[in-house]
C-alpha cells in the first residue's frame, strides 16, 4: 500500500530472471550434486511416457507435493498483501517443505534410473 504500484517491481523482476538465469551461468561443471540429480530426476520424470519408471515411482504424491508447495506461495501472497506474518511463515514453510521433498523424489528417481538408460548415465559427469 505505501509503494503503491511499485509492488510489482519485484515480481517483474523474479519473472525476467528465470528467463535471463540460464543465459548468465555456463554449464555446470558437474551433475554429481544434489541439486543437478534434482533436475535430472525432473527430466526423467517428464520423459516417463516414452521410458517407464519404476512403479515405486509412478505415484501420485509428486502432484501433492507440487499442489502443497503452490498453496504455499499462493497462502504467502495472501499473507504479504494482508500484512499476516504468521501466514507468510506458514506460507512460505508449505512451499518449501513442499518443493523440497519434491526434489528429494526426483533425486531418488534419477539416482534409480540412471543406470538403466544410457542416456540418462551420460547426463552424470
């Protein structure tokens, strides 16, 4: 309220940097780290229609986990134009928990994966 329009600045900012991120970092020098297996994991877990996944795997608590971490950024948001502390620590603890664990899955998935596709071996280095 006492910014007025200028609250959007930071949202207009986070969308370009998603964009631009990519552009400003190289290639890592290594995918022998948590966070890479993460998005490995995510790569191997939108490829699953062409490659089948383990059945341990095929379960329905990604969608949960994501449907979590969103209530989570949407209770923040509500929480920030409201003035809730109490609502955007919850919110921001259920996006994070939710993310998280998420991405723990997906590690999980790639690290359960990797060796039984060749391609999937080739993107650890």
């Amino acid at each position: 309220m006492w910014i007025g329009w200028w609250c959007l600045a930071p949202g207009i900012v986070s969308v370009l940097w998603m964009f631009l991120n990519p552009v400003f970092f190289k290639k890592p020098r290594s995918t022998k780290n948590w966070a890479s297996k993460a998005v490995l994991g995510e790569r191997v877990f939108l490829n699953r229609d062409k490659v089948k996944i383990p059945e341990k795997h095929d379960i329905p608590l990604h969608g949960i986990l994501n449907t979590l971490s969103s209530l989570g950024m949407i209770l923040a948001i509500w929480a920030i134009v409201y003035y809730s502390v109490w609502g955007a620590i919850l919110g921001v603890a259920l996006a994070y928990i939710g993310k998280s664990w998420y991405l723990d899955r997906m590690v999980w998935l790639y690290e359960d994966m990797k060796h039984d596709n060749e391609v999937y071996e080739s993107w650890e280095y």
